[in-house]
C-alpha cells in the first residue's frame, strides 16, 4: 500500500491589487529581519527592531503601495510590521 502526501494549498495574491516595485535599495529587502514580528513581543529589542522598521518604512517609496497590498492579502502576511 502507497501513501500519497497532498501538497499544501497554495495561496495566490489578490490581482486586482498588484505588489509595488522598486529599483531602490529597501530596508525590507537589506534587513528583513527588522520585519519579522510576531504578535505579542514587546520585549526591549522587539520595540527597537519596531521602531527601526516603523522610521525605515515611513521614507520608503512604494510604502503606501506595500500596505495596501499586505492589507488585500492578509493570509500571505500573517507576520511582520
């Protein structure tokens, strides 16, 4: 007897709401670490990696474009800032 394993549904991004791109040079892409949070750390370097993230989002360019599109599919970003 075989055993057959499913594999994962896969989620796809919402169309009508299409990932911002960029050539510059972003901090999510340089640190990604600065976005990775989970609810509930409120540790003192779970609020600095916070706030680094926080002020380096609020110059970004496409932010306004990232926010609506993490906002649009919810279950593809289930962590982060």
């Amino acid at each position: 007897m075989s055993r057959t394993a499913k594999a994962p549904a896969l989620i796809e991004a919402d169309p009508r709401i299409p990932f911002p791109h960029t050539d510059a040079p972003l901090a999510c892409r340089t640190n990604p670490d600065w976005f990775a949070h989970e609810h509930g750390q409120n540790s003192k370097d779970d609020l600095a990696r916070i706030e680094r993230a926080t002020t380096a989002c609020s110059g970004c360019p496409i932010a306004a474009g990232c926010l609506k599109w993490a906002l649009a599919n919810r279950e593809l970003t289930s962590t982060g800032i």
